[in-house]
C-alpha cells in the first residue's frame, strides 16, 4: 500500500480519485478472467447432441401418433382435455397435495408449500391470500382463480 501512497503523490490525485482507479483496475481484472473462464469453457461431444437429437425424434413420433389416435376418437380428446381439473372447487383450507397436484401449474412441492403455509400461518382468509406461498404470483393466481374456494374447515 506504500508503493500507491507514493504513486499517489507524484501524479498529484486524491484520494477519491485513486480509488476510482483502483476500482476501473479491478473491473478490468474481473473481464480478463471471465474472459478466461469462458475460453476454458468447452462444448458438449457430438455423441450427446446425436443421443439427445434421437430422443427428440422418438418423443416427436409417438407425440404424433398420439394425435392420430385422439382425432379418430373424439371422445378421447375430449376427456384428456378435462383431465386434471377437478370437477368440483378446490378448498385451499382443506385440500390435501394430492388436490392441490390436480390442478394446472402447480405441482409437489408448491403442492407442499401451500399446506406448509397454511399449517404455519392459520386458514386462507381469501383466494387472494394464496400469493403470500413462495411461486404463486399473480399469473398463477388468476390461472387457477377459478379452480379455488375459500371455506372454513369443518
């Protein structure tokens, strides 16, 4: 630190702007390294992209016969459509993460958190009251708004 003080006297700077010099100093220290870093950086063999291509192509082929089959019955299509959404408004104060799970967006774990939450800070007052759980935000809110009742537990 000697050798800046020094430094710092014979160019005649003070001592703001030496530390934006030692800070410009710094931030070009961090691109050369992450320019580093990113040439080190190497990309994946060529067989995981042909493994990964070949999985694409079966997932793409059988997503392809299924839609064949949906469109020579469409009774099928029609309840695969319904699939997953409950027939009756779910009770966010009684509903356990199974029923939770049924409904579109959320799955296991926010399933989990909604209890966790509700066994920690009492019943939901309201529907609305589902956006204090951790990844429930206003979009999923009003995607499954109507899906969701709030009665007290009997």
């Amino acid at each position: 630190m000697r050798w800046i003080y020094r430094l710092q006297q014979r160019i005649a700077i003070t001592k703001g702007e030496r530390n934006v010099l030692l800070g410009l100093a710094l931030l070009l220290c961090l691109g050369l390294a992450a320019r580093y870093v990113q040439r080190q950086a190497r990309p994946l063999p060529d067989v995981d992209y042909a493994a990964e291509a070949e999985r694409f192509a079966q997932a793409s082929e059988a997503a392809a016969s299924a839609e064949a089959g949906e469109q020579a019955r469409p009774d099928t299509a029609a309840r695969s459509a319904g699939a997953g959404l409950p027939s009756a408004p779910v009770n966010l104060n009684t509903a356990t993460p199974s029923e939770l799970q049924r409904l579109s967006g959320i799955g296991p774990k926010l399933a989990e958190r909604i209890v966790a939450y509700r066994e920690v800070h009492g019943s939901f007052r309201r529907v609305q009251d589902l956006t204090r759980v951790r990844g429930i935000g206003a979009k999923t809110l009003a995607q499954l708004k109507p899906y969701l009742v709030v009665a007290e537990p009997e």
